[in-house]
C-alpha cells in the first residue's frame, strides 16, 4: 500500500481467517520502506505529467515494488505465500470524468516477483459510475465490526459506519497532505505529536474560509485527491499570508471541527493512521465530542490500509464482493481486481 501523504511502500504479511461467518486477521509482519527524495518528488508531481510520462512512471514503479517486495521476502522469513495483493500508488483520480490511475499494477509485477499478484482494484468501480474509493470500508465492516465507526488519518482523512444496513463512507476532509508539506517548510519531515499548531493560534477568518469550502456541505459518496487541494485548499492558505505555525494550527482546528462533524456522538470510533499519532489533533476532536476515541496496537495504527487490500485480495480470489456500491456510488456491488500469474 502507498497513500497520498508519500511515507513509503507499506508492506505487511497478513493471515486471514474465516469461521463461524467471521473473518479474522493477524498481521505476521510488516514494514515501510521510505521513498527516496527522487521518488517522492516523481509523485508528488506525477498528476501533473502527460499520460505518456505517467505509462513510462508505471513501468518504473512496478519494478520498484517488486524490488521492495523481494526485499521483504528476504528479510522477513515467511511460510509460502498464496499472493500479493497490490495497491500500488494513485496518480490521478478523476472520478468526474471516470479517471483513476495507481500505477505499479503492472502484469509484469507478478514475472518480476515470481507470485501471483492482484491488483488495480478502483478501475472497474468508476467504470460503473463510481468514485473508485474508498475501497477500505468493506474492511472495517469485517474486520472491525465492533466499532461504530472507523478513521482513518491519512494524506486525507476518511470515515466508514453502517447506517440502515449499508455502510456508508467519504473523505472527511485533508489532514497529512497538508500539514507534512508546511511541516518542511520549518525543517521537519511532520508535526510530531501536533506540537508545531499547539504553540501557535488559529486565524479565525482562515478557519471560516476553509469551514466554508462547498465540498464539506456536499452528501456522500465523494472523495478527494490532490486536484482539490491545489483547485481550492492551497490557495486559500497560501493567500492567507500567515505563518506556517499558524497555517499549521489554523488547519488543525479545522480538520479536528470537521472530523468532529461526523462522528455519532455516542459512539467508539477507531483512529488509524499516521496523523493517529497526533495527539493534539485527537485532543481537539475529543475536546468537541462525547464520543469515545479508540487506538488500536501499533501495526494496526500503521498498517491497517495495507491489511485490508490483502483482504480484498482474499475476496477477489474467493469471487466475493470487496467493492460495496453503498460506498463509491457505482450502479452495483461487484469483486473488482486483477489477477496476474508470473
């Protein structure tokens, strides 16, 4: 798994089980490998290059997963492996115009590492009129059932819940894309533990501008991309002519109110991901809740994105369905996927 806040390639070697109609996973070993600067470079910019450098950008990335991939292989003595599910790396997500594309799903990802490989599993969801994410919700329903609703802090964060027996889920709003890059500006790589908006103040004319954005009063499904944050989100902070401390702080307090609006208020929520580390943000969402905020073990934290696609793996191998309509919007359920022999 690779996401848009540009860590690494997250890597994990997950077993999944099935009784009593209940599935359940253990996380045997995982790992992230950081992206050197020239990578994060190549893809913080990839949705601005033509579809030709994005098809010569596909077949370099499939050759760097199967790199790192073997290298986990190495490294991490593991009993046979049925397959690798990928999700490689979004570079454009345009579902408006029925365009998605994660590269490293190449075919030749399964020659190169030897392994039967399912892959590229948003494709066929906008193809049906879907947004083609997010594809985690199936996940949190089997996976983690017992809470009323599931965050994920990423490069954006999203929430999934069941409501009248379908599980709903969207993008919440951005948390990582935005607060790593301002993060740079002042020599770190992130905002460790939210400590760099504790010390400063939010604007209030910056937060009522960024409150006011139409997506947030828009229904769901719908999702973000980077597209959206260069269209409408940078600008205004960039026109804001404040610091990156207060910047920082401004979007904190914007991002905790917004993760706020939509949790239940009496419900256990489970954090994952790496803004999950950042307890200052957590301390402005409880601040403003009653709801109980729950974090899970350590590989669950960071891993759970990349356990989930082993499980849609799972799913598009058993012919199930991994992709719920409820969710993305598409015209139907379906089991979505590539599968590719070496």
């Amino acid at each position: 798994m690779s996401g848009t806040s540009l860590d690494g390639v997250d890597l994990a070697h997950c077993q999944f089980s099935f009784d009593t109609n209940k599935w359940t996973f253990e996380i045997k070993a995982a790992i992230t490998y950081p992206y050197s600067s020239v990578w994060e470079n190549k893809l913080q910019t990839a949705h601005q290059q033509s579809m030709e450098s994005l098809n010569l950008l596909d077949e370099e990335y499939t050759i760097l997963l199967a790199d790192y991939i073997g290298r986990f292989l190495r490294e991490h003595p593991l009993p046979p492996i049925d397959f690798i599910a990928s999700h490689g790396h979004t570079v454009l997500h345009q579902p408006e115009r029925q365009l998605t594309y994660q590269i490293g799903n190449l075919p030749k990802l399964a020659k190169l590492t030897g392994h039967k490989v399912i892959c590229d599993f948003r494709v066929e969801d906008v193809a049906l009129g879907g947004q083609g994410a997010p594809l985690v919700p199936l996940g949190d329903r089997l996976l983690f059932g017992d809470y009323e609703a599931c965050i994920n802090l990423g490069g954006f964060a999203n929430i999934s819940f069941e409501r009248d027996d379908k599980r709903i889920a969207y993008d919440i709003c951005p948390v990582n894309k935005v607060l790593n890059p301002y993060a740079n500006t002042l020599g770190v790589e992130f905002d460790d533990g939210g400590q760099i908006a504790k010390a400063s103040s939010p604007n209030e004319e910056l937060l009522l501008k960024l409150d006011s954005l139409k997506y947030y009063s828009e229904t769901a499904p719908k999702s973000l991309g980077i597209e959206w944050l260069e269209a409408y989100f940078f600008p205004l902070l960039e026109l804001s002519g404040l610091s990156s401390e207060e910047i920082m702080a401004t979007c904190t307090h914007h991002f905790a109110k917004q993760i706020e609006n939509s949790i239940h208020k009496s419900s256990r929520v489970l954090f994952t991901g790496g803004g999950a580390l950042n307890s200052y943000l957590l301390e402005l969402i409880a601040s403003q809740t009653q709801a109980q905020l729950i974090l899970p073990e350590a590989k669950v934290i960071h891993y759970k994105e990349a356990l989930i696609f082993g499980l849609l793996g799972v799913l598009r191998e058993r012919e199930e369905t991994n992709v719920l309509a409820s969710v993305t919007g598409a015209s139907q359920d379906h089991s979505a996927g590539f599968i590719y022999l070496p």
